[in-house]
C-alpha cells in the first residue's frame, strides 16, 4: 500500500502514460528540470529525458499550438498551461482549433490531447490567478472536461484522458496538491463520465467538483455526526461527459439537491445541473434545487476576504440544514 499526496500522483500518472506508449510526451513552462511551479512533474526529466518532456518557452500559444500539431500527426501530447486563468492566452487555439477540428475534418484527425492546468483558488494568489474555470471549457463542443477530487482519481482520470481520442482539458486544484491517499494500487484507469459516491446518505443529494466535493464530502460527515443528517454527495470528476445517471437515481431517493460551485454564480457549471435535473427529475423533486456558490466577483488576495468568498464547509453545512428542515 503507497500512501501519495495528490501532487505526487500527478507526475505518477503522467510517468505511466510514458511508460505504457512511446507516443505521449510532456510539454509546458518550467515542467523538466525545475519539477514545475507546483512541484507536481518531478522526477519526469529524469526517467524520459528532454525528447519527450520538453520545457517550453513562456508562450501558452507556442506550447498548444506544438501540442496540437503533433496531436495531429498521431502522437498524443500532454501540455500544461500552469494556471487555468492563462487559458484565456490560447483560447483561440483551444476553441477555435482543437476543439473543431475532428468535427471539421470530418473525423479524419483526431487531436489526442490532455491540456493540464491548475485551477481554483485557496491559494490566495489573486483575482488573475486564483478562478475556477471549468464552466468555460464546458460550453465549447468537441473538449472533453475533467476535474479529480483525489489521487486515485488523478490516477484514474489521467490515463483516460491520455487513451481518448479527443482533447481533454484536465483541471488539477492547487488547494489538492497537498492531501493524501492511501493506495493499494497505483495502475488505475477510471472511464471519463463516471460520477462517484463519496458518501451516502438518503436525505439530500449534494453535487460537487474537486475541492467542494472533499469539502461537501466532510460538510456530510459532520451533519450526520452532530444533526443526525444523512447526505449522499456525488463527486462529478468529469464535466464533459456528465454522468447524468447517477445524479438521477439519487434524485429519486433523496428529493433534495444542493449543488456546490466554486465557479461564480453567473452561468457556472450547476446551473446547467439544475436545469437538467428539473427536465429529467421534476416530479421526484420535494423542493427546487440550491446552488451554492462563490459570488459573482473576482476572487479577492486578502486571507479573510479570500476565505469568506469560496464555499467552504459549514457554508454548505448551514445550508443543508435549511433544505432539509425546509426554511
């Protein structure tokens, strides 16, 4: 049994990849020889050299539009972008170009590629390097979006990702990067659009992503613990598919559903939840669906403002009790 930091099975994941077929590489900023800015790629340099992790120049363009084109030649790339907020630098590419170009091409190229970035605030690192932005990639047809809650998710979710034959835009949460798992096996592969249950319970649904689906997962425990609450939480993984099936067979127990985003309000990701569950679950539903959310506003630097603004555990606490008891 490994016990592995989330950080640590980023670059297991992608070592496995390289492993297992010689035509995934690693490119992106500081990525080689420095282990990235995050510290989640040590160690890849080492074992596969500069011909397949390639530190690239300070350029997101550059590196997807490298990525993209050897995509396109039948290798599969993995590229980061080190902040999800630098996204918007190569948006065109990403939207325009490989998110179109297997429908245009009239599926005659596949584009093969994992973007990875790290997303999310808690970091206090600022309104420009601190956004949630998963609901962006969602709305583009053609990307495929993943969000692990865990190792054994990153594990899983990464080769996945790295066999699919579209791109996928693979978001790590910085505030994950320190937490643990315990592991009996580290050879996992885990099928994009499949949702898990990280705690059942038959009194409410509550639906997360990444870090809110850890932090509803311990908002849940403590509501059965101290108010005698049982909630099933659902961590998404994936966006991109969505596992609609789970979503309603928990709907049907339960009745109740809270959603919990650390997008802001404005279009993020439950609204489109909420609105398929009122189009597939309308007459199992005992209430309208709550979403909790970071407000609509950029992410604030200062520790206490930061704090109050994403969702935290007794905001979503508080929250469910309301529901429950109806107030």
């Amino acid at each position: 049994m490994a016990q592995l930091t989330y950080r640590e099975s980023v670059s297991l994941a992608i070592a496995q990849a390289m492993r297992k077929d010689p035509k995934v590489f690693f490119i992106g900023e500081d990525v080689g020889a420095a282990g990235g800015v995050f510290k989640a790629t040590v160690g890849l340099l080492d074992e596969f050299g500069k011909e397949r992790v390639m530190d690239a120049p300070i350029s997101e363009q550059a590196i997807l539009g490298a990525a993209m084109g050897a995509a396109m030649t039948g290798l599969r790339p993995i590229a980061e972008i080190m902040f999800s907020d630098f996204l918007a630098v190569c948006w065109d590419i990403i939207a325009n170009q490989i998110a179109k170009t297997r429908y245009m091409s009239d599926g005659q190229i596949n584009i093969p590629l994992v973007i990875r970035t790290a997303n999310g605030g808690g970091s206090k690192f600022g309104a420009q390097h601190s956004q949630s932005l998963e609901n962006w990639s969602m709305m583009i047809p053609g990307l495929k979006v993943v969000a692990p809650s865990c190792a054994s998710d990153v594990l899983g979710l990464m080769d996945a990702s790295v066999k699919d034959p579209d791109p996928v835009i693979f978001y790590e949460h910085k505030s994950l990067y320190a937490s643990k798992e315990q592991l009996e096996n580290t050879n996992l592969s885990i099928p994009l659009g499949q949702a898990n249950i990280l705690h059942e319970g038959a009194d409410i649904t509550i639906i997360g992503l990444a870090l809110m689906a850890q932090r509803s997962k311990k908002a849940a425990q403590i509501l059965k613990e101290k108010h005698n609450i049982n909630a099933k939480v659902i961590d998404l993984r994936t966006l991109v598919p969505l596992d609609l099936q789970t979503i309603k067979r928990s709907i049907i127990e339960t009745g109740l559903v809270i959603t919990v985003e650390e997008n802001p309000r404005l279009c993020g990701w439950g609204a489109e939840i909420s609105s398929l569950i009122t189009e597939h679950c309308f007459s199992n539903l005992k209430g309208p669906v709550t979403r909790v959310t970071t407000p609509h506003v950029p992410l604030p630097s200062a520790d206490i403002l930061e704090d109050n603004t994403i969702p935290s555990v007794d905001l979503i606490i508080n929250e469910v009790i309301k529901k429950v008891k109806g107030e």
